[in-house]
C-alpha cells in the first residue's frame, strides 16, 4: 500500500511540474525518467545564486522557442530536492547549463548566457532547426543578441576566434560598470554589428572564484576596457562617459572609421598620421 502511494505521488510531482513556460521542475526522484532517451536540456540552479535568477528567464524563454520539438527543458534545484543530482553534475558552480541525449551522455553550455548563444547550442546538438518563418523566434533570437559575456574558461579561446576583442572588466558591484553598461550594449548591437571580425565582450570579476583575469592584466580599477590583438592587450585611458571617444579609439585600434550608427565616416580609408596618433596618444597606455 505504501509503494502505491508513493507511486501515485511521484506521478502526481511530474503533472505539477509542469508550468506555463513547458519547464519541469525536476527532483532526485524524477530526474532520470524525465531525461530517459530523450533531449534534455537542464538548468541547475541554487536559491541564494544571482546568477541562476539572471539566467532563469533565458531558460523559460528557451522552452517556449522549442515548445515545437522533441526537447525536454528541466530545472533542478540543488539547494532542496535536487541535492543528490547537483552533487553529481555540478562540477564547477551555479547556474550549470547540461544538454543531456538520449544516448545518456552530457555536454555543458560555457558560452555566452543569451538566447541567441543557447538556441545555437541547442540546434547544433539535437540537430533540430528553428522554424525561419517564426516571426516570434526570429524577434528573441534578434533582440537577444549582445555583449559576449566571457568566463575564465572561456576568455582566451573567444578571443582567439575574433581578429579584434574589446572586453570590458567590471563587477556587479561596481556602479560605474552598470552606467558603463549601455555603451557596451550600443558597441555591439549598433555602431560594430556589422563586423564579424570584432567581438565586444564584457568580463564581471566576481563572478568566479580564484578569477585569474584581473591580476594577469594588473586592472586597477573597473570599469576596464582591453583591446586585444594577436597578444598583450591595450588598455583605453580615454573618457568612459564619451561615445565618440570610445569610438575613435576603436577605429584606431581596428583599422575602422565608423560613425555612432555604424555607417563608414567619409574618411574611411584615409590615412591620417597625425590624427591616429593623437588618439593613441590620448587613449591608450
């Protein structure tokens, strides 16, 4: 009698778990049916972790994107019911991102925790395509694209694949990183979004334990901005609150000479000595 009605509660757990976003809230007792020969693509999280409430609404929004395809999209809670799980899969820290198949094995997001980042992740893994004609898709997919958002694990390896990286250090603490925010955002979402060659990166500090990152660089104060090129990096000494100086240092930096809204300057191409040096000058160490 007893095992029939924990039966029937484990069956009852499932229904509820269910919510309007297609995320079950999985546990240890549910866990390996849920993901049993199927996609599966679970958030470990923690209810003390920031980072975890920062991320959540990417993950529902993720499950409303492939509400059409065979993917189940799970969280687990490692501080109450998914104690055992989280001790087994995390390895690193909160939030932990694993897309699971239906082979059994796992492979863990380290990229960029934007929607755009995860849904490439995810089509690339299961092999399911979103629909094109989804003009609803299309529209999180576009508004998601941002700032890269770089780890210890991940830091020198994005920016090995870009010819140019400009990487802001910073902290969530920090209140000149939150105002410094929106230029970063503007930098990559307008003035280089057509430059595939450039990444625009950001880097919080604390964020990770034992950071490696703001020694290696001596940064002595944040916000940081690192330009990077095929080695040691530049640091921007100019004005953090003007625009037009950031840009000017990076057309310098990039060989580039676009304006605030990402059009060519009718000096593109223009070699100018005295300007270029003025800038480097002004704005560089």
């Amino acid at each position: 009698m007893l095992k029939l009605y924990l039966n029937f509660l484990f069956i009852i757990s499932i229904a509820f778990a269910y919510t309007s976003s297609n995320i079950i809230q999985a546990n240890d007792l549910n866990f390996q049916k849920l993901i049993d020969k199927k996609f599966a693509f679970v958030d470990f999280y923690a209810d003390w972790c920031r980072h975890c409430k920062k991320v959540s609404p990417t993950v529902d929004q993720l499950s409303d994107i492939f509400r059409d395809y065979d993917i189940q999209f799970l969280k687990v809670n490692g501080d109450k019911d998914g104690r055992l799980l989280s001790k087994k899969y995390v390895t690193v820290g909160y939030p932990t991102l694993l897309l699971f198949k239906p082979d059994g094995s796992r492979i863990e997001f380290e990229g960029s925790r934007d929607v755009e980042s995860l849904s490439n992740f995810i089509q690339q893994l299961t092999g399911y395509r979103l629909d094109k004609n989804t003009t609803e898709i299309e529209e999180i997919v576009e508004n998601e694209k941002s700032v890269i958002h770089l780890t210890p694990d991940n830091f020198f390896e994005k920016i090995q694949e870009f010819e140019y990286s400009i990487i802001s250090i910073g902290a969530t603490w920090c209140s000149y990183c939150t105002e410094f925010k929106p230029t970063l955002k503007n930098l990559a979402e307008i003035t280089y979004k057509r430059d595939s060659n450039i990444m625009i990166a950001d880097y919080l500090i604390d964020e990770f334990d034992n950071e490696p990152i703001k020694n290696k660089f001596d940064i002595k104060k944040l916000p940081t901005l690192l330009f990077f090129k095929n080695g040691d990096p530049l640091i921007y000494k100019g004005d953090y609150s003007n625009y037009e100086s950031i840009i000017d240092a990076i057309n310098q930096f990039t060989k580039l000479d676009r304006d605030a809204s990402g059009n060519l300057k009718e000096t593109a191409g223009l070699d100018n000595k005295e300007y270029l040096d003025k800038l480097r000058n002004s704005n560089y160490n």
